[in-house]
C-alpha cells in the first residue's frame, strides 16, 4: 500500500490556528471529542467548525442535548459568522434535549440517534454531525462500558459514511468535580480536543490543546485560545499564510542621522529592532522620531501605544521637535493607545494582528511591548512575539518594540531576553551619573548584518529632535552632559587657537614667500642688466678692437708705403 | 370516559414506542410493555410504535434518541419517557401509572432554519 493511501484524510475547520495545530483539520471520517469545563467554547468551536463549513458548501447537522435550540441561535448570532449560518439552508439545528423527568427501565442504545442523523444528513447531504453536550445523553447509560460501547457504535458508524462526528462534553460537574461521563470514553476514540477555562487575576484564560491525534502529526503544546466577535481564534499556532518577502538590502533612515552612521547607514527594511531602556529614557521619543521619519518619507506607520493614550504622545513629541499631527492627518501615521489590563495578552495580540491586516503598514511600534509581555505568561510572552515578529517580517514590516527595563523582575528580564535574541538590532537606552549629572547614554548592543559602532553616546533632546552627541572619552568613561560640553569648548578652543597659529604661520611663509620672490625678481633685474652691460662692454670692447685694428692696419699700410733711410724697421727714431 | 385522562384501567394519555425494528432489545421492550400491560390489568386506547429504522424523522421529531423508549403524552402534562428494553418491571409499572406532573410537553423538537 502506498504511503499516500494511508495518509489520514482531514476537513479543513476554517479556522486557520486549529487547522494549523491539528496539520490540516479534523479527519473526513469519525468521532472527534471536544472535552472541556463549562464555558470554555465548546459548542461555539463546534458551530464556528459549522459556518465555515457551510461557507464552503458542506451540510451538517447540530444537535443540542445541553441549551435549547433558541439558545443555541442567540449563541451564533453573537459572532460574525453567525448571521450567514443562521440564515443557511445548509444545516439542521435540532433540539436533542432529554425530557427533565426522563427515566431508565433497562438497557437501551443509540441506534435511534444514528438512524435519525442518518436521515438528516441524507436530506441535506451533510459531512458534519455535532452531538452537542453529549454527557447530557450518555448520563442515562447505566455503566462506563455501555457508554464506550455506544460511542464506538457512533464512531464506526460515522467512519463507515463519511462523516465527521463533534462530539462536545463537559468534563465537570455543575455543582463541582469531574464527570466521569465524558472521561469514560476518552480512550475510545482516535481524536480529542481539550479545551479549558480558569480564572487568573480575575480574567478568563481559555486554553487549547490537541491531547490526541492518531494517524495526524499535530502540535501537542496548550495553546491559548480568545474568543472575540470573529469567534474563537488559537492565535499563537497560525503561521502567516503568504510566502515571507526576500530580505532586503535597502537601508532606511532611522530620522537621527548620527544614529544612522552608528548603524552603519540606517537600520535594513523589514527588520525589527528592540530599544530598551529604564523609565524616562526616550524609548518613547526615540521610537517617534523613527515614525515620524518613515511617514515623513510617505510610509504607512502605525504606532501602537500601551502606556500613553495617542493624543497625548502626539502633544508630547511637539516639546522636542517631532511634528506627527500632520503625519497622522496625512494618513501616513496611525497613533493608537490600548490599555494592557484590559484584555489578555493573547486578545491584544489577536488585535494588532487586526490592525496589522486593516492598515498595512510598514512600520510597526508598539510602544512599550514589555507592558504586553508583563501580562503574560513566560511561555506565552514567547510565543506571542515571536508569532508577531514572524507575521511583521513575512510583510516586510520595519518593526520598533519599546520595552522598560524594570529592576527586579527576572520573569520580564528572561522574556525581554527572548526577545532580544529575536531581534535583528538592539538599542539599548540608560542613564549615565558623570559629575553630579545624569544623562541619557545609547549604545548598539547589536545590528545584524551591520558594521555598526559600540560606543556609548549620549542622547540629546531638544526642541529640533532627536540627536546623538560625539563621542568624547575620558579614561575608560565617555564624557556627557555639562563636562561632554566643558570638553567641547576645551578642544573647539584648542582648535581654534592650532587654527589661529597655523594662520599666522601660513602669512608668516606667505610674507617671506614673497620677499622672496621680490629678491628673486630684483636679482633677475640685476642679472638682466648686468648682462647687458656686460654685452655692451663686450660689443664696445670688440668696436674698440677693431678700430685699434683697423688704425693698426692704416698706420702699417701707411708705413709700407714711406722709403727707408736706414733699412730699420718703422717706428723707431 | 375519555382516554386521554388518568382512570383505573386505563393507561393515562397516548404511549409511543420508539424502537429499532426486530433488534434484540426492541422485541424485549414490545414484550416487557405488553406484559406489564396485561399484568396490571391497564389498557391504552392509544399505542402507537415508531420503528426509527424505518421512519428516522420521528426520533428526529420527538427528541427520542435513545432506543428503545417509550413515550408518554399528556395534553398539558410533559412528555414522559422512560428509556430502556422495560426489563426493569418496578420502573415500568410505576411510569404506567403514574399520574405524571412537570413541565408541559413540548411537542416534535426539531429547530432546522429552513
């Protein structure tokens, strides 16, 4: 037999985390449990499972041994997809109740039941079948065996049609303690979905967890579960569904151009960065201007505030420079505040993956995530950012996290940590105490793929923005504040007096420079004329020769030619 | 006197046996419901059987899942059903004479939208 035909058949659920957790859905064919206390989401997973269906055309059959078939419609009209599945023609709801004052004379079985959802299903050619709060009906059967027995009964019977049977059950009891009902058949049946509901800090946590799959590779971690207007939603365990955009190579100005070179020319589109800091550090301030930079450039940026309502962010960034009215009124900025406490971390992280969907950013600032992470689990915390930060890089999205260093809180340490590894840069904001005065220093602790400086810097705010001050060292320590500007003026001192000497110096040279090329000049003049005195007399001196020559020459002719009275030679008496 | 009220001898209301066909705990029900019948002396004017196999829709209708069962209705009373192949003889005798009481008898339960 070939691999392929053994492989477990499955329907999708339409629900993309349960699809996901389960590696596709439920199996085409069989009984599915869905065990869990009251109010944990039983029957509304079993109707979303429904409408989704129903959207794709499938038929299904709910019966309800629990609530009333009124109060199962009011149930599904609380949600989104309950309108369409009420309104469908597609499925049956039928009232399965027993009578309050049914009793037992003997043994019985379920083949009425299956003969009855076997007509149903046939009339409206359905593949789903929701026996709704099933200990309900197995109450009634006398023993553990009995119930197992009737169970497999329906599973086998439903594997031989074809259909996909939900069976929903509490496993406690109205007045406390576990039902055994349930329980009993647990061991039956191939497939089991836990749900469960418990109050923390006086706040519902629902939880889900895939406690048996046979034949299906399924993720076997409880996995939280929010129960919202769009119905039930197992956030952490979808993955993003479009295929991750490359890693890109274009850098993008953080709005502080210092910073910018300390990042070695911006921080790479897509990527996420971490700034940390203590209280009053300029997370915030810092995280703005990057914001207001990426709009100002036309990019869609939404900042998520969970400390800081957004009007007052706004007011706020106007007293050092950053201008994010117009921003947000361009429709370039959306500035939008949650409050931590007022949902779980699991909620706040179904809805900013919303606002994700609605505004399409590209960027994203949630500013600070430690408020989110503080309310959540160490695994969760873990879970959630790093199921956040792989839908943000799939898009592309730039990605800011603020988060406040809290002394004493290893818990929220150990999960900052996390997310720091997560991270592709991390911009670590503190408090330098240097000469009675405390200033707030930046460092890079790390930028992947990035040369980038590891000098600590001071941060400077004022009412032109956010800058980083140069770096001035003194011993091991980097000057900041009042004595960073001491030494400022020292060395723009220094410079200006190496300036002022490297003048006179420069006019010193210049000076002589010409001196002497006017000695120059004058020594050529000199040379000049004594060149040509020296020509004239040579001139004269050769006119003179040749006159002497030529009067030498008139006085021999003329002496040739006089008699010689003596035969001695001319010239001498 | 009309059959539909309680009186000695007769079985108050209308009795329903929902079963499925000729299965082994079907036939002991039709046998165990006929012999306490007889053995109390009553007599139901009407009783009717649903064979779920043969007319599923009536389970579907009546809210009867568990078979075998039977039903008894009361204009005003609620619906009565005591589930079971009727083996248990003290259990059977007390709910055909009983006089019954509760809530009132809600009639075929299906809900389907269409």
């Amino acid at each position: 037999m070939q691999m392929a035909e053994r492989a477990l058949e499955k329907r999708a659920t339409g629900i993309p985390g349960l699809d996901a957790a389960t590696g596709g859905g439920l199996p085409v064919a069989g009984a599915v449990l869905v065990s869990g206390g009251s109010g944990c989401g039983k029957t509304v997973l079993a109707l979303q499972i429904l409408a989704r269906a129903l959207e794709r055309g499938d038929g299904a059959v709910f019966v309800s041994f629990e609530e009333s078939a009124e109060q199962v419609r009011r149930d599904a009209a609380s949600f989104q997809w309950g309108p369409a599945l009420l309104a469908s023609g597609r499925w049956t709801l039928i009232d399965g109740r027993p009578p309050v004052n049914a009793d037992v004379a003997g043994t019985f079985d379920l083949e009425g039941l299956i003969a009855g959802m076997g007509a149903s299903l046939e009339r409206i050619d359905g593949s789903w079948l929701v026996l709704d709060g099933i200990d309900h009906l197995l109450e009634l059967l006398p023993d553990e065996v009995t119930r197992a027995n009737q169970i497999r009964r329906l599973h086998e019977w439903c594997e031989e049609r074809g259909t996909t049977l939900l069976l929903t059950g509490k496993t406690d009891r109205p007045g406390g303690g576990e039902s055994m009902h349930v329980a009993g058949i647990e061991y039956i049946l191939p497939t089991i979905l836990c749900l469960s509901a418990e109050l923390a800090a006086h706040r519902l946590n629902r939880r889900f967890r895939v406690a048996k799959y046979r034949g299906s590779g399924h993720v076997t971690d409880e996995l939280p579960l929010v129960m919202t207007a769009e119905g039930i939603q197992l956030p952490y365990s979808e993955m993003p569904a479009e295929m991750p955009v490359a890693a890109s190579r274009e850098r993008v100005s953080t709005g502080v151009a210092r910073l910018d070179e300390v990042l070695g020319g911006g921080l790479y589109r897509g990527a996420t960065t971490l700034i940390s800091g203590a209280p009053g550090t300029a997370k915030t301030t810092l995280a703005a201007s990057m914001a207001a930079a990426a709009a100002g450039r036309g990019e869609r940026v939404l900042y998520l505030s969970f400390d800081e309502l957004g009007d007052r962010i706004v007011r706020n960034m106007e007293s050092v420079g950053i201008s994010l009215a117009p921003l947000r009124d361009a429709g370039h900025l959306f500035v939008e505040s949650h409050e931590a406490w007022s949902a779980l971390a699991e909620e706040h992280h179904v809805q900013i993956l919303q606002r994700i969907d609605a505004v399409a950013p590209d960027w994203l600032i949630i500013d600070p995530v430690s408020a989110l992470l503080k309310i959540a689990e160490p695994a969760d915390a873990h879970s959630s950012t790093e199921h956040l930060l792989a839908i943000a890089r799939s898009r592309g999205v730039t990605t800011i996290l603020t988060s406040l260093l809290e002394t004493g809180s290893d818990r929220l340490e150990a999960t900052l940590s996390n997310v720091s590894t997560l991270a592709d840069n991390w911009i670590s904001l503190s408090y330098r105490v240097l000469c009675g005065e405390r200033n707030r220093a930046l460092s890079v602790v790390k930028s992947r793929g990035s040369a980038h400086s590891n000098q600590v810097r001071e941060l400077l705010l004022s009412s032109d923005g956010v800058d980083l001050a140069d770096v001035y060292e003194y011993g091991s320590e980097v000057l900041m504040g009042t004595a960073r500007v001491q030494k400022e003026n020292e060395e723009a001192a220094a410079r200006r007096r190496v300036q002022t000497e490297r003048e006179q110096r420069r006019r010193d040279l210049e000076r002589d420079l010409e001196q002497a090329r006017m000695r120059m000049k004058q020594a050529e003049s000199e040379t000049q004329r004594l060149a040509e005195e020296l020509e004239l007399e040579q001139r004269a001196a050769a006119e003179f020769d040749r006159e002497a020559h030529t009067q030498r020459e008139g006085v021999r002719r003329q002496r040739g030619r006089a008699p010689r009275d003596d035969g001695d030679q001319g010239g001498r008496k | 006197m009309n059959a539909m009220e309680s009186c000695a001898g007769i079985v108050r209301g209308r009795l329903i046996l929902f079963h499925t066909g000729n299965a082994p705990r079907s036939r002991r029900a039709r046998d165990n419901l006929a012999q306490a019948l007889e053995r109390l002396g009553l007599k139901s004017d009407v009783r009717d059987e649903v064979d779920l196999i043969v007319q599923p829709e009536q389970g579907v209708q009546y809210g009867v899942f568990a078979t075998p069962a039977l039903v008894r209705l009361v204009e005003g009373d609620p619906a009565a059903v005591l589930y079971g192949d009727l083996s248990d003889a003290p259990s059977l005798e007390r709910f055909l004479t009983d006089a019954g009481s509760g809530e009132p008898y809600p009639g075929p339960r299906q809900s389907a939208p269409d």
